[in-house]
C-alpha cells in the first residue's frame, strides 16, 4: 500500500534542506482510512470532487503560511 511514511528518509532529507515538505492524507486514503475502515472507499457521485477540494483547500492553507514557498 502507498503511504507516506514509505517516503520519511527522503522527505526528512529534503526538510534538511530547507524543502517544504507535506503528504496529505487523503479521504478513502492513508491512516485516516484504515482507521475508520473505509479505506479505498469514496463517495460514489462526489468522491474525485470531494478529493480535489480538499486538496485545493489544503492549496490555500498552505500558500498563506508560507508565502515565499
């Protein structure tokens, strides 16, 4: 299964360098899923659009924390 814990070394590597680094946990993805049994499970009408509003909103989050990045 992919997850982000697969990529720490290389993202701990890239935080040392001063890289932004963030793994998003995603619905019907990641620990979030597993725990709440619902992984691979989307919203059948809305799920992908569902996806991508978070992700935009996670966009917008992080844009105003680190606006130089």
């Amino acid at each position: 299964m992919e997850h982000a814990l697969r990529y720490d070394t290389f993202a701990t590597y890239l935080a040392q360098q001063g890289v932004l680094v963030m793994a998003p946990d995603l619905r019907g993805h990641g620990e979030t899923a597993v725990l709440s049994n619902t992984l691979g499970h989307l919203d059948p009408q809305r799920g992908w659009d569902l996806i991508l509003e978070d992700l935009e909103s996670l966009y917008f989050l992080l844009s105003s924390t680190y606006p130089s990045v």
